[in-house]
C-alpha cells in the first residue's frame, strides 16, 4: 500500500528518503487516477525496500501540489536525494511507471 503524502511528513518520507520516492498525485474524482490508483498500490508491494510510493490527494494537499507545478492529474514524479527526476502526466501502465523509478 502506499504512503499518504502530505505537508507533515513530505520532509521526512520524500526528501529524506535514502530509496527513490514515486509520488501518485490524484484526486479522488479523478477517473484516471482511480485507474492509476490500484498499479501504483501494486508497485508500492513490488518495490518495498528498493523504493517508496506515495499519494497525494491534491484537493487535500494543495502546497504540495503547487510546488510541483501539478496542473492535470494523475501526475507521476519520482524523486531521489530529493531532487525531481521524472515528472509524467496522465495514465500510465504498470511497466511505463515502474521505469520512471529506474530501479
């Protein structure tokens, strides 16, 4: 399962991470990300210990989603040492997102 992402713990799960971190930005009424939503919870399983996973629910998390520019969802980023490597809009395939994580 993935990470609920939000102000509080970005710091410490996203930016302190030692393991790159894939975030999942969607909302709930969003038909794409409720397509999305149940391949990111897979790969959040596949890649235990080699990566983190997390969401964030843009209507709830509004900062986050401003600092990353997020203007369509669901938008996918990968960070690692806290630096944006990848940065994908729309829908995407299990394979097409777990290449974003260049594990």
């Amino acid at each position: 399962m993935a990470l609920d992402i939000t102000k509080d713990n970005f710091q410490k799960e996203v930016i302190d991470s030692e393991v790159p971190v894939l975030l999942d930005f969607w909302a709930p009424w969003c038909g794409p990300c409720r397509m999305v939503s149940p391949i990111v919870d897979e790969l959040a399983e596949e890649v235990s210990g080699q990566a983190k996973v997390g969401k964030v629910n843009v209507d709830e998390q509004q900062e986050l989603a401003a600092q990353f520019r997020v203007m369509s969802i669901p938008t996918l980023a990968v960070l690692k040492n806290g630096k944006l490597t990848a940065l994908e809009v729309g829908a995407r395939d299990k394979e097409s997102i777990k290449k974003l994580l260049d594990l």
